[in-house]
C-alpha cells in the first residue's frame, strides 16, 4: 500500500502540465473524455510496466545507498525539468488533431510514445529502485490517469485561465522535497 500512495502521489505530481496532459486535452476535443482515459490507461500500463520492470533490475544490481543518492539527484532533476515546462510542438498538435480510425487506438498510440522517455516514466524507474513493484505500477498508473482526467475536467471547466505558474511551482517543490529526503536517506 505504500508504494501505490507514494507512486499515486509522485506520479499525480509529475503529470501535471506534462505533454501528454496537453494531448488529453487535446484528445478530449475530438473523442469522448471516456475513450480518451481508456487509451491514456491502456497505454500507461504497458510503459508503467516496463518502467518498474527496469527499476526494479536497478534496484536489485545496485546497493540501497547508492540508489537512493541517485534517485533523489534525478527527482532534482525532475523538479528542474517541471520548471522548464513542456509543451506540443506543432507536429504532436497535428497529429491528434488528425488522429483517424479508431479513437481508442490513436490515443492509446499517441500516449504510449509520448510516454517513452519522459518524466512520468523516468520517475516510476526512480521509483520502483526502491519500492515494491506492484503498488509502484498500479499507483503511477492511477497517478497518471487521474491527473489527466483532472485536466480535462478542469481543462474544460476553466479553459486557458488555469494558474499554470502556481501548479509548475507546486509540482517542482514536491519533486525537491521527495529528491533531497531520498539523498538524506542515501546520505544517512
């Protein structure tokens, strides 16, 4: 259970104004709010998977220490790369804007590879180093999916006057405070 909460929590955090929060939105335009969560879950749980797959390979190769030490540098880094912000570049614009077929199969394609490599992914590895691998899965994809139905409900209910500013700072702080506890603990 600790491991769901705490991948619930970090996950949520990190996909807050992340790309594929954007392409929920931008979905959500097009296709029912349903078939749009169904694909962003189908897809966040074949990369989560992954993601914990390979945490978990680290996890067991590497000494505790250093893997704490090294998850927290790359929650620092999480917090500067939220700081940063993303956004769709033209190219990811027009393809969900012309996403044909299917609307489970576009969605679900577009977010799995909007998902390879980013944050979101990057941090349940971090996290599954640490944790155990069936709370982590489960609660990063709930942390995922929920955020971005926050979004499109928000996103739909507020359109542009969302205070992003507040919810980047927000979102960076968390990931500095989780980032130096973990290297406290490698340190300690």
């Amino acid at each position: 259970m600790e491991a769901f909460l705490l991948s619930l929590g970090v996950i949520f955090v990190a996909e807050l104004g992340d790309k594929s929060q954007l392409m929920a939105l931008t979905f959500a335009t097009r296709f029912r709010t349903v078939t749009v969560l169904a694909g962003i879950t189908i897809a966040t749980l074949v990369v989560h998977a992954f993601s914990v797959l390979a945490g978990g390979l680290l996890g067991a190769a590497i000494p505790a220490e250093p893997v704490s030490i090294l998850a927290g540098l790359a929650f620092l880094g999480f917090a500067a790369w939220t700081l940063r912000g993303d956004t769709l570049d033209s190219d990811e614009q027009s393809k969900a804007a012309r996403a044909t077929g299917s609307a489970l199969v576009a969605v679900t394609v577009a977010f799995f590879l909007a998902e390879l490599g980013d944050k979101t992914m990057l941090a349940t590895v971090t996290l599954a180093t640490k944790e155990e691998w069936f709370g982590t899965w489960l609660g990063s994809t709930v942390g995922m999916v929920a955020a971005d139905a926050l979004a499109i409900v928000v996103g739909r209910q507020l359109g542009k006057r969302l205070p992003e500013r507040i919810v980047k700072y927000g979102a960076a702080a968390s990931f500095v405070i989780f980032g130096v506890i973990l290297i406290l603990q490698g340190v300690l």
